[in-house]
C-alpha cells in the first residue's frame, strides 16, 4: 500500500471515529448547558430571585412595608408556576444590569425597556408589556408649553431617574433642555412639586398619577405619551434554556388574557391607591 492510500485510509478510520463520538460530545454539551442554565439554577434552589427597582406603579412599596405593583404581580405568578419561591432583590436602576451580570440576581423583573445598548449587555425575552414617556410640567415655570419644542430650549431643566429610558429620551427627543438626574424618582417629582425644574419626563402612567395627585401645581402639556417602547425580562447572555422558558411562560399567560388583566389594573385604574397612600 502507497503512502496516498494509507493516509486515505487513516483519514476514514479518523473521521468515523469523529463522527461516532459526536453524540456523545454532544450529550455532554447539552448536560453541562442544563447544569449550568439559570433555570436549573433557580428550581433546585428553589428560589427565583428577581432584581427590580420601585417604579409606580410597575413596583412600589405598600404601607404595610410588602411590595406591591404590576411587576411585583407578574413575578410573583412566574415564581408561582414555577412551583418556587420568589426573592426581590431592590436594586439601584443604573447599576441593576451589573448586578444582574455579577450573579446577585436571576432575570430583571422591573419595566426595562428592550433597547440596542442593553442587547449588548443582555438578552431580552419576548415583550410582556409596552411603555411609553410622557411629560408632566409645572403649572407656572411652564405655563403656556403644549408641545416638545416648547421644552427644548437651553434655559428649561428636566428631571429624570438616573439610568432610565426617560434620561435617554430627554437627550433624544428635547436635546437642548437642561437634565438633572436623580437616584430616586420621588426627589424628581419633588423637585417639580417645589418648582425648581420646569417638568419631569417618565414612565407612564407616573406623570397623569402625579396630576391627579396635585393638580394645583401640574399638568399634562401633551395629549399622549411621545415615545413607545417594549418591556421584557432581561437574563444573562448565552442562556438560551432560561431565555426560552420566559418567552414560552409570556406567550401562555397573555393568551391567557392574564397580564392584559393586571395591566389594566394597574395602569387603568387606581383601585390600588389604598396600599401606597
């Protein structure tokens, strides 16, 4: 036998061998992809701990000192029919993506908005809801604004969560306002209460809350919400097990009419007022 046909025959006996260990390899892929899912993870801790930030009325804090809200709901149902229990983990906004990527907690529960920048950082399942921004302005410092270019001008300052959608919309849509940041969203509604800024910009329904709630002093200067946006769960990157299961437990309770139900609790009306206030 020449040297070309020994190697030929080498090369077959090799990649039958190959082709004969592939399932094998693959198993053990497949295994070491389950054990190492968050999913697997979380059911034989039998806990789901979920990063969230008060945001009313997605997630806000009862009089009774329990968490309450649209998202508080939602996680508690995931948990639910997960048969395990739920851990919230309140976490600051800016930072609740580092935290999610360092471990300290499963999936982000809390109205995050799917944007590009953050697919970077992590996947995003299916949307569960939809938000949008809005604007509410103070009643003297912005009297007589009907429209964003009302707003948009170097002397008017606007308040917003640090590390929020709306941050990103103020710089987007009113460009040449001043931004003031803040860590909690209540200082910026306060700010706008004791009018030191001409309006505040955020997730609505806060902004029409805010004028019910103090009507003397603000009011809606746009008819509707001036951006819409996608809210999903966000996990980290390259566990498609858990990503999979999210979008198949939000395709099953929206059929359900589920999350239509608790949306519209939460967001069309103020039957839950009595728990914050």
């Amino acid at each position: 036998m020449n040297i070309v046909n020994k190697i030929t025959v080498i090369s077959v006996i090799l990649t039958m061998l190959l082709m004969s260990s592939l399932p094998v390899v693959a198993g053990k892929l497949q295994n070491q992809l389950v054990a190492e899912s968050t999913i697997d993870q979380v059911m034989r801790r039998g806990v789901l701990r979920v990063g969230m930030d008060t945001f009313l009325p997605w997630a806000m804090r009862g009089k009774n000192g329990e968490l309450v809200g649209f998202e508080i709901d939602v996680a508690r149902r995931l948990a639910a029919d997960m048969g395990v229990k739920v851990e919230f983990v309140p976490t600051k906004w800016a930072g609740i993506i580092p935290a999610l990527l360092t471990g300290k907690f499963d999936v982000v529960i809390g109205g995050m908005g799917i944007q590009t920048k953050r697919a970077l950082k992590v996947n995003f399942s299916i949307p569960y809801d939809y938000s949008g921004m809005a604007i509410v302005a103070h009643k003297t410092k912005a009297a007589g604004f009907a429209t964003l270019d009302d707003f948009n001008k170097t002397d008017v300052e606007i308040a917003c969560k640090l590390g929020t959608t709306a941050a990103i919309a103020v710089k987007k849509y009113i460009p040449r306002a001043k931004l003031r940041l803040f860590d909690d969203e209540a200082q910026a509604y306060q700010e706008l209460r004791n009018g030191n800024v001409h309006a505040v910009v955020g997730s609505s329904p806060r902004p029409a809350y805010e004028v019910l709630k103090y009507p003397e002093t603000m009011f809606l200067p746009l008819d509707s919400n001036f951006t819409k946006e996608p809210i999903g769960f966000a996990v980290k990157k390259g566990d498609f097990d858990t990503l999979t299961f999210f979008n198949n437990w939000i395709t099953i309770v929206s059929f359900e009419g589920w999350l239509t139900e608790r949306h519209n609790y939460w967001f069309g009306t103020r039957d839950w007022a009595h728990l914050v206030e």
